[in-house]
C-alpha cells in the first residue's frame, strides 16, 4: 500500500510540473509589457518609457520619450520583427537605413517564438534538468518552470528573467557583449494576443559592417599615393 501511494504521489508531481510548464511556456507566445527601459551602451545610460508586444514570431518594441502606456508623442526608437526587421527613429533616422537582420539572433528568436510546441517536444529534459540545450541555444529554468535565462551561444546574446517573489515578471535584461545591455523593468503584464502595427520596411539598407570595412579600405587604397606625394 505505501508502495502504491508513494508511486501515485509520485506520477501526480510529473503531471503537475508538466502542466506547470507548458502553462509558463504558453503565455509567452503572446504579451505585452509596459515599464520602463534602460539602454547601456559604451557607458552612455538612457531611461525611458516602453511598450513591447508578442505575437508568436512577432515583436515590437517601442521606446517613447514621455507619458505611460503609449500616451506620448511619436516613438523615439520602434523596433519591429516579423518576416522582415526594421527600426524607425525619428531622434536618429540614420539608424533606419541599417542592415541590422545578420546582426540579430535568428536562431534564439525562432526558439522564442513558440515556446510551448518546443516544451511539450522536449518535456522530458526540461523536467528532469531545469534547462534544455537546443543546437546555439541554452534555456534555464527556475524551480516553477518560469524561464530563467536564453542564450544563443553562437552570437553571446543573453536574456535573463527577474521575477518577484510572487513570481510575476519583474524585469528583462538583454545583453549583447561588455558594451551594449538593455534592462525592461517592467510595471506591467498582460499574458494573451496583441494587435501589433507592423513598421515600414526601408527600402535602402546599409551594412553597417561592410560600410566602415570599405571605407577604411579606401583609406589604405589612397594611403600609398600620398606617401609618394
């Protein structure tokens, strides 16, 4: 008899733990978070308020210059994400003519995406490690199955998960390398489908990459003629 219940106690917890997760994975294919954003680049810091939107493998990201929830004037920065990406920034247009697609974590998004399908097709290593190693991509979970930490190890981009102690979303910290971070800290959280007005694809982009290697090629070009000068 003890042998039995011990063994029901037992397959009751895997039940619940794998409802636990598929219930935390599933509210990320749709969100929307409202806060306030910190932006770290070079030891330059910029606070702002921001709203982010999720649809499955669809992404905004909108930085405002005053008010809550969208109550402001034009967006300083847009970040849009769906079957192309682009970037708008009225304080900066120059930035909306960058080629900024092979820079982004392809493979870290798709895995972001939907999340739910990928935790009922690896349950079993998520339930038995608390993580889940995906080709260039490493999960990490909290002991609730919330989601610690993402990271593509191919490009270094990290994304780590801060929750209060009543386990709701507390805050979002998204670091590319030493230099560049971002920090959502996050007043508010609404977990279902979002209506999300997709931005203006440039029809010109540039590389940024390409664009300061080949001028600093031409520079070494011309180097020799002036030297004979």
């Amino acid at each position: 008899m003890l042998i039995l219940l011990l063994s029901a106690c037992s397959v009751n917890k895997a039940d619940r733990d794998a409802l636990k997760l598929r219930t935390e994975m599933a509210k990320w294919n749709s969100f929307r978070l409202d806060g306030v954003v910190e932006v770290n680049f070079q030891g330059y810091s910029l606070r702002k308020f921001f709203v982010a939107q999720k649809n499955l493998d669809v992404i905004r990201l909108d930085v405002l210059d005053g008010g809550i929830a969208g109550m402001s004037a034009e967006p300083l920065l847009s970040f849009y994400k769906g079957d192309y990406l682009a970037l708008r920034s009225p304080m900066m247009p120059q930035l909306e003519f960058l080629n900024l697609d092979k820079y982004f974590p392809q493979d870290a998004f798709r895995t972001f995406s939907n999340l739910d399908s990928l935790a009922a097709e690896h349950q079993e290593e998520i339930l038995s490690t608390h993580s889940l190693s995906l080709n260039s991509i490493r999960m990490d979970f909290t002991p609730g199955y919330s989601i610690k930490s993402i990271t593509d190890l191919k490009s270094g981009a990290k994304a780590d998960f801060i929750y209060t102690s009543r386990g709701q979303i507390d805050k979002l910290e998204l670091k590319v390398d030493e230099d560049a971070s971002l920090i959502l800290l996050i007043d508010d959280a609404s977990f279902k489908p979002q209506v999300i007005t997709p931005l203006e694809r440039s029809a010109n982009t540039i590389d940024l990459l390409k664009s300061i290697t080949d001028k600093f090629g031409d520079i070494l070009n011309k180097l020799p003629e002036k030297l004979d000068d």
